[in-house]
C-alpha cells in the first residue's frame, strides 16, 4: 500500500515537471476538449475547448469536414487569441448540427510539430422517438388493448420506439412494479432515416394466475419528450385451469324435515368454467333431476345445490369439478349426513301379549330400531314396588337376556331408542311386553328380614313376603315343637291370615308372639307351598333386657365427676394446711413446742403396766394431731400413764444424750425428755419427744419383773413425712389440746 502511494506522488511530481517544462519551452496544449453532448432542437450548445500556450489558429471540423464561422449561427464563445477556441452553435438542429465535432490547433510554425487535434465528440440535437408499439410475436398491440397469455408459461412480448435521437431508454412494469432483471434492450438506426434511432426492448417473462387483469406497461424515457416518458399498456388477460372452493359446507348436524342446506361450488378460472357436481351413493330421486341423472353419476351443472328441507333420501358423498378450455380443477367431495330420530321397526317376543316363563328358567328379548346416528338402547323394567311404580335398567342393548327367572323379573318391558342430534336426544319407546312367572314359591329375602329383635315385654311380630304363581294352598310357621297355619293362633302366638302383596302374585305373611319372654328368642321356619313346588325361610327372634336409660347413665357420670372433685379438693385443703404448721427450715413453731409442753404437764393419769408372770413387755406411746389418747397391750402388757409427772426437760439435739440412741436426729430438731415415775415395781416411765427432726428410735433394755421398767417414747414431726397424724404401734399416750401438728412416729421397746 505504502509503495503505490509512492508511486501515485512520484506520477504527479513528474506530470507537474513535464508540464512546467512545456509551459517554459512554449508549446501548445490543449485545457479542455470538447465532450459528448445532447440538445434539444432550437437550444444553444457551447462545445468546449480551450488550450495553452496556444499559437496556431483554432479549427472547428464536423463529420470530418472543417466548419467555418458564421455569425448567428457558429461563433466564438470568447477570444481564441487567449486559447478559449469554445464554439456556440445557436438554434440546434439535427440535419445540421448532430454529428462528430473536433477541436483542432494549426502548428505554432511552419515547422513546429505542435498542431492539436481533440478527441471527436458526439453533438446530439435530440428527436422525440414516436410513442412505444407493444408486439407479441411480431404482431402489434393496441395501446389499452387486451393482452391473452397462459398462465404458468414463458411468455415474450416486445416493445418498440423509433425516431428518437438519441434512442430513448424503455422499461417494463406490472402494473407500479417494475419487472426489473426480466428484459434487454438493443437500440438499431432507423432505416430510411438519418440520425435517428429505434430501440427494440424484449421482456422475457413467465405470468400466473395473479397477474390476470394486470396492466403491462411499456415506458420509453427521452429528454425529447414534453413529460420526458411515453407509455404504451395492455391488460393481461392470464387464462388458466379452474380451481374451485365449496362455499356452505354445514357445520351442525342437519336434521330431517328441520334443516335446509345450500352448497355452492365456486370456480375460479379464465376462461369460465363449467361446474358438475356428481353424487356418491345413489341417484337423485327429484323428477327434476331425472334428465341429469340419466348421464351416469353427474347430479347437476349449476354452481349452488339446494335440499330445503333436507331428506334422508339426500344423505350422499357429493363431489364438484369445473373445467374449461385450459383443463380440469381439483376435485372436491363433501359427505351430507342428514340426522333423524329413531325408530322402533322391531320388537319381541311379542308385544302387547303376555309372556310366560317358568321359574329359574331364561329368556330373551328383542329391540330393532331405525335412526341416524345409530341409535342406543335400553330395557326398563317396570313394575309396583311400596306402593309406587319402580322403573329398573335391565340392559342397554338391543338385546335383554334373563336367566334364572325370578318372580321378582314379572312385569313390563319396554324397549327405549335415544339418538342425540345437535346436543339434544331423540327418544322413542316401543309398547309394553309383560312377562309373568310361574312355578313354586318363593320367599323375596330382599324383602323379608332374617332377624328381628324385641325387648323383652313387648310384642313381636316376624314378617315374610313370598311370590307364588299358582296361588299358595298352605302356609305354615313351625318353631320348636310347634307348627301353626297361617289364619290361626294359640296362647301368646297367632298367625294371621296372608295379606295380598304389592304384586298379584305376592303376599305377606305374619307370625305375632306377644308379651315376648327370653325363652321365645329363637328360629322361626316359614313353608309355603302350591301345586308346583315349596319353599321355606326362617327368621332369628332376639329378646332384649331393658337398657339403662340414658338419665341414669349421665347422673352416674356427673356424681362420679363430683365426687373426684371434692376428693381433689380435700387433699389440696390437706396438704395446704400441713404445710403452714412448719417453717421453711423444716423446724417446728414455738408455738407448738409450748403447746406440746402444756399437753404433757397437764397428763393426770399415770401409766402402770403389767404383765402376767414375769414376761416383759412393751409400751408405745404417740402423741396424736387431734390430742386423742391411744393405749394397747402387746402380749399380757397393759399399760397406763400416770398423772404424776417428774421431770420435763427439753434439750437439743445437737447435745449429747445418753438415754437413748439417736443417730440420724437433724441438728434442728427439738428433744423434749419426761420423765414419770411411781410405776409400779418400782419402773421408770421416760419420754423423748422430737419436734420437726428425723425419727429417732430408742430401746430400752428388758428388766426382770422385780426392776424398774423404763418406757421411752420418741415423737418425731416431719412435714414431709407421708403419715400424717398416725402413730405407728399399738398404743400410745395423746395429748388433749395438743398444739403438735404433722405426722408421729413412736416406736417403744422394754
């Protein structure tokens, strides 16, 4: 790239030395030469020269032939004498002034070599070209005319405009689009006419069926021409094949003697074309059709098919064609399905008459039934049922199979044919076939209840309902060692008479016990019987003891709640006031160890025991919550508390103690030791009372019966001790107003 750009400088820088050079040496050169031109007749063309260092004289040559200067006609535009050799050519003419013009320069000197000759430049004095011709295989079109081509095939049309000088530019369009790519243009001189010329355009171009009815525009371009265009146009008249479209196809169900249906078989072809609609399935039966009918299985010729209303008889496959010269159109069918309801043509074994069949034999019917669509079948069976009449669905075809008849099959059938048209059902039904049975009886279980259950007390009454055809000769209810016709009774049982069922076939048979007892519960066997066979049932009486009422049981609940409540309640109460006689150190109240204290001063009584023999014996001693004094004997002991107090003496249990062993006492805990005497033999009656404190057990040591018998009493109070107020033993000392609360524990032995 670098070294073309080097090149291109170093050409100028050249091309400037050698023009320099000849400006310097003085020769002759031309500026300006004179260029391709066009006019219009009567205009003023200035064909341009101008040269440098000019010292030759200027020369003006047309065709090759030198032209003078004329005034008014051929003149300088300028000086020459200053190298401006432009030449005026007023009022422009075309036999006089088109042609080849040079511009020429005589040589500076008789023998310089400097003489200039320009390049020839065409002068053209335009001529307006005569309007275009359209030609289709060499013959002419009228302008406006009518143009016939095929479509689908190449077609050549041709455009011509003569006269024009220069020859005019010329182009097609299909209507406004301009058919760019699809023609050529060869531009030729008139013969017999000087300097002008006719341009042929050829257009090359395959139509379709689209372009029917177009314009094809010819336009030829010259600056000549007033509006600088000419046109030449033709309407295409495009022929082809027919092709058709069925306008009116149904789009509901039609229906028979309801609906109307206009089918119109639209052509579209050039030329017209002739529409035939032919008919799949069969001939038309119209009169009016006969003629057509008769070419085989065309139906008709014109455009529109009407069925109003529409027939069965107009249920076909119709199909339509259209032709013309060109050819044939697609085919196109359309299948017409005139919907109507059902209707019964068949039905059997017989209508209207009784059909026989024995019991737990089979059976069949028939139902046979015409309709479009197709139509759908039921079987009703109809017959009374709790004094009402109830319909069943025995089958939903045509066909109803029966096997092992049954009394409960009697009754009528009627066959039910439903077609559904436009969402809405077509139904027929035919007349009734009524079906008996006979044979022996037979109990309906659907009907009868196998158990039945009474209190006992009230009256029962077990029920059987039975079908028989012949009628019933004996009816019998037969249960332990018993049996009892029907119409009959006995004591607390009674058999009533039948009773006519809801059927003429059918009855109720009833078996009444009164005042029912617990031995009456048991099964009851019913046998009915007539002249084609029998059959039996039985029923399960159960007695029932009265219940409990309701009332009673809710009563017994809400007492039961009641009473968990108030027990709920005492042992809150309870626990509540144990808790407030102890203080939170577990220690007992002052107050009660006085009161304790006053208790135990205010003993009278004396305690004496005494045993048969020598046996040695045991005294326990508690002091109770309510004050109450407790004494047993173990063995012959006796035992009794003196009034006759010694010695009270309260100690902590902190303090050694040696009258008696304590080895798990809390060192809170309180000790209050009394000491009696006067017993008899000479004893001791000493008692240790701990307060709030853990259970301290003393024993004492058996003495012969000559000794003095010592008695140690250990009361201990703890709040959290699960006895509360019980003294464990068989005896012990209490304490009227004793201000002690919580739970004693003494434990003596001799």
């Amino acid at each position: 790239m670098e070294l073309r750009f080097a090149v291109v400088v170093v050409f100028f820088i050249f091309a400037a030395f050698c023009i320099h050079t000849s400006h310097s040496q003085g020769m002759q050169q031309f500026d300006r030469e004179p260029q391709y031109t066009e006019a219009n007749p009567g205009e003023i063309v200035i064909m341009p020269c101008r040269v440098f260092n000019k010292k030759g004289q200027c020369v003006w040559q047309k065709d090759g032939k030198p032209v003078g200067i004329y005034p008014g006609k051929y003149e300088w535009v300028s000086s020459p004498d200053l190298g401006d050799c432009s030449l005026r050519i007023s009022a422009a003419r075309a036999d006089l002034d088109a042609g080849e013009w040079e511009c020429q320069v005589t040589a500076s000197s008789f023998d310089a070599q400097d003489a200039l000759t320009s390049d020839p430049a065409r002068l053209v004095v335009r001529v307006p070209p005569s309007p275009p011709q359209l030609e289709v295989e060499l013959s002419p079109i009228a302008d406006g005319g009518n143009l016939t081509l095929s479509a689908g095939k190449e077609a050549t049309v041709r455009c011509l405009s003569r006269g024009g000088n220069p020859a005019a530019n010329v182009k097609w369009f299909l209507d406004d689009r301009e058919l760019v790519g699809q023609y050529n243009q060869t531009n030729t001189t008139d013969i017999g006419k000087v300097k002008t010329w006719m341009a042929v355009s050829t257009l090359t171009y395959t139509f379709n069926k689209t372009d029917h009815s177009k314009l094809l525009r010819c336009v030829a371009l010259h600056e000549a021409y007033p509006t600088k265009s000419r046109e030449s146009s033709v309407t295409l008249d495009i022929h082809y094949a027919p092709e058709v479209t069925l306008v009116g196809t149904p789009t509901v169900d039609l229906e028979e003697n309801i609906d109307s249906v206009s089918l119109r078989c639209r052509a579209d072809a050039n030329p017209p074309a002739t529409v035939i609609w032919r008919r799949v399935g069969g001939n038309p039966s119209l009169s009016n059709k006969s003629p057509v009918a008769s070419m085989g299985d065309i139906y008709s010729f014109q455009e529109i098919l009407e069925f109003s209303p529409v027939t069965r008889k107009d249920s076909a496959t119709y199909s339509c064609e259209a032709k013309n010269t060109i050819g044939t159109s697609n085919l196109i069918t359309i299948p017409i399905d005139i919907k109507y309801s059902p209707m019964i043509v068949n039905v059997g074994p017989a209508v209207s008459q009784q059909l026989t069949v024995t019991l737990y034999e089979s059976t069949r019917l028939e139902c046979q039934a015409e309709g479009n669509p197709q139509p759908r079948y039921q079987w009703l069976h109809r017959r009374p049922k709790d004094g009402e009449e109830d319909i069943v669905i025995r089958s939903e075809d045509r066909y109803l199979h029966i096997t092992n008849v049954t009394y409960e099959h009697q009754g009528e059938y009627i066959c039910i044919a439903t077609s559904t048209i436009n969402g809405l059902e077509r139904m027929v039904q035919s007349e009734a076939i009524t079906l008996r049975v006979v044979g022996p009886p037979q109990v309906l279980n659907e009907v009868s209840s196998r158990f039945i259950s009474v209190e006992r007390g009230d009256d029962a009454v077990i029920r059987a309902v039975f079908c028989a055809d012949p009628r019933p000769i004996r009816v019998s209810w037969r249960w332990a060692a018993f049996q009892m016709e029907a119409g009959s009774g006995s004591g607390r049982f009674v058999a009533e008479a039948l009773h006519k069922g809801k059927r003429d076939e059918c009855y109720e048979t009833r078996l009444r016990i009164q005042r029912v007892e617990m031995n009456d519960a048991r099964h009851y066997y019913l046998t009915v019987e007539n002249d084609k066979g029998s059959d039996t049932f039985y029923v399960t009486l159960t007695v029932k003891v009265e219940p409990v009422s309701m009332a009673t049981v809710i009563a017994v609940v809400i007492a039961c709640l009641f009473l968990i409540i108030v027990v709920t309640l005492c042992l809150l109460y309870a626990y509540r006031s144990e808790r407030c006689c102890f203080d939170r150190k577990g220690g007992s109240k002052s107050t009660d160890l006085e009161s304790m204290k006053s208790d135990v001063e205010s003993v009278h009584s004396s305690s004496q025991c005494s045993s048969s023999g020598n046996n040695s014996a045991t005294s326990q001693t508690s002091i109770n919550r309510g004050g109450t004094q407790r004494s047993s004997s173990i063995g012959q002991t006796k035992c009794h508390v003196s009034n006759s107090v010694t010695k009270i003496q309260t100690t902590s249990s902190s303090s050694s103690s040696n009258s008696s062993n304590l080895s798990d006492a809390s060192p809170s805990s309180k000790k209050l030791n009394i000491t009696t005497s006067a017993l008899p033999g000479g004893g001791q009656f000493k008692t240790n009372i701990f307060i709030n404190g853990p259970t301290a057990t003393t024993t004492t040591s058996s003495l012969p019966p000559t000794t003095t018998t010592t008695t140690t009493t250990t009361i201990t109070t703890n709040p959290f001790s699960a006895l509360n107020g019980e003294s464990i033993g068989n005896g012990g000392i209490g304490f009227p107003g004793s201000a002690l609360r919580g739970p004693a524990v003494a434990k003596n032995q001799q």
